[in-house]
C-alpha cells in the first residue's frame, strides 16, 4: 500500500480551493495568507503526483482528476470530524451540567423519577432544577438561564421551539373525608356552590383554568388563593375549601386528601419541551432532553396523536 505523504492541512486547503474556486476566498476562510495556501496545495500536489487545479490569473478549475479526489477528500474530512465531536461530547457527558427550568409540579412529582436513572448512566454530570411558574420558565430558557426547559407555555413564541410530550388534566382536589371523594367525576357546574381554594392570577394554570371556563353560566367562587400549587393543597389540607389543580399536583398517595375527575369541560395542559432556537443543546442537556422526551409521555402524560392541532395555552 502506498504511503500518504500528506496531512490534513493540505487536504483541507484543497477542499477550501476547489468548494470555492477562489485562492483568496479559501485563504479567508483558513485564515492564511494567500502563498501559504498555494504551497499547501502544491505539496499536496507532489505528494499525489498530479494536479488537482488548474489555475490562470483570473480564475481556479479541478482537473479532471481534482474532479475524482473531490468527493473521497469531503468524505474523509466529515469522517473525521464526526469522530473528532463524538469525543467531545462523550468528555462533555463524563463531566459537565444541566440546567432544566420546570414548572413546580413537575419538579417535585415526576423529574426525581427520571434523573434518578440518568445519574447512574452519567455520573459525572450535575444537574440543576430552576422550579419556578410558566412565565420563569419561559424566560430562564430565552434568557440562557436554563439549557431548556418543561412548560405548558411557549408554543406561540417565536424564541424558542415547543416539542409537545402530552396533555395534563385538570382535577379537583378535596379531602379524603368529603363526600365526593369516592366519585369518579365531578362536573364544573356543580362546585358553583363550593367555596373554592385557586392559585393567584399571576399563574398560568389560573389563566388556563379561566379561559377554559368563561363560558360556563356559574363559575366557581374563590375564597384562598396561594402563589403555587403547593400552597394550595395545604389550604384545602387545612379544610378551606376544594381546588382545581394539575393531576401530577398532587401526590398518588396523599395521606387527607383525593383526586377527583372533572368534566363538562374537561380542562387540560399540553405539556412540552421548550427549546432555544438561536443555540445548540451541549451534550449532556441533550442526553437529558432526549430522555425525557421518552419517559414522560405515557407513564406520566398522555400521549398526543401526531396529527393533533397543537393547543393553544396562555401567554404567562
């Protein structure tokens, strides 16, 4: 077998050239000067033992057998450089960090549950949640405070991509003791003459649970209204009155309080991965993401049919 008697250089100083047809733009592009362009070229050349360019004093052509080196001299620098990112990004998943914005409920229900088996398969990775509303999520993610994030917000702005995982339903969370607590449904129409506990204004799940609502003749009334979810289930805990709140809300297995179905309407979040379009994911929120974007629909979420017209959620 012959011996290669050129490197990479060369070889990429001819790709430059002959994708360019121009010695000065190829320079540009490598960063060097003109001369030292044309003798990597011409050392190429020698060590081929043929010419690859035929050039004039106005313009640059492959030769004939410039033609048939072009293709194989791409194919082995993509090769390489393929190989050359898959080592980078297994460096980046043996040590490096996540940054995942989430809504609260998500936070402290499910995402436990998912970092526990991606912590045994990258070890060395360090993950950090930024739990905050819908709104924090969006903006942790467009600021660059957050590789990416899980939101029920966001498939309207133009900032980032929103990958639908699945829909979330709203129910109705009372005490164990209540005498609906045993039902498998409760219609909205019937807690008009319940005193309900809601989350503040400023949520997205109060705006969503609004919009959803503002046909119906009789609303529910609120009488507490918590900043989270979380402050919520302790004020229907403490007996003040019934909630409608996010399924994953509220723990499987509480100990005082139920969850109930709620219907005619039944009010649902799509839930989605938010992404920024202006950059890449390094390797390890990659890794993350892609998980994630597997585990959650189904055992968590329920699935969206492909052709499903995506949802239209509130703009905070």
């Amino acid at each position: 077998m012959k011996r290669m008697n050129f490197d990479l250089a060369e070889l990429q100083a001819f790709v430059a050239v002959a994708e360019r047809q121009s010695f000065r733009a190829a320079a540009e592009a490598l960063h060097l000067s003109q001369p030292a362009l044309s003798r990597r070229i011409d050392k190429l050349e020698a060590a081929l033992g043929t010419a690859l360019l035929a050039r004039t004093t106005r313009r640059v052509a492959l030769t004939a057998t410039g033609r048939d080196f072009l293709a194989p001299a791409r194919l082995a620098l993509g090769s390489l450089q393929d190989a050359v990112l898959r080592l980078a990004g297994d460096k980046a998943l043996r040590r490096g960090q996540v940054r995942v914005a989430c809504v609260p409920t998500l936070a402290t229900q499910v995402l436990p549950a998912v970092l526990r088996p991606f912590a045994a398969r990258f070890p060395g990775v360090r993950v950090q949640l930024l739990d905050g509303s819908a709104s924090a999520v969006l903006a942790a993610v467009t600021g660059g405070e957050a590789d990416f994030g899980i939101d029920f917000v966001g498939a309207q702005a133009p900032e980032v991509r929103f990958a639908q995982l699945g829909r979330e339903p709203y129910v109705l969370v009372l005490p164990r003791t209540h005498a609906w607590a045993r039902r498998r449904q409760v219609r909205w129409a019937e807690l008009a003459d319940e005193r309900m506990v809601a989350v503040s204004r400023r949520s997205g799940n109060r705006v969503l649970i609004d919009q959803a609502l503002a046909e119906l003749p009789a609303r529910p009334e609120v009488f507490h209204e918590a900043e989270h979810v979380a402050g919520a289930l302790a004020l229907v805990e403490a007996g003040l009155g019934l909630a409608a709140l996010p399924r994953l809300g509220v723990p499987a297995r509480h100990a005082t309080l139920a969850a109930v179905r709620l219907v005619e309407p039944v009010v649902e979040r799509v839930l989605g991965l938010v992404t920024p379009v202006d950059r890449p994911l390094p390797p390890a929120a990659a890794a993350l993401h892609d998980l994630l974007a597997t585990a959650l629909p189904g055992r968590w979420l329920t699935p969206i049919a492909p052709s499903a017209a995506p949802a239209r959620t509130p703009a905070r």
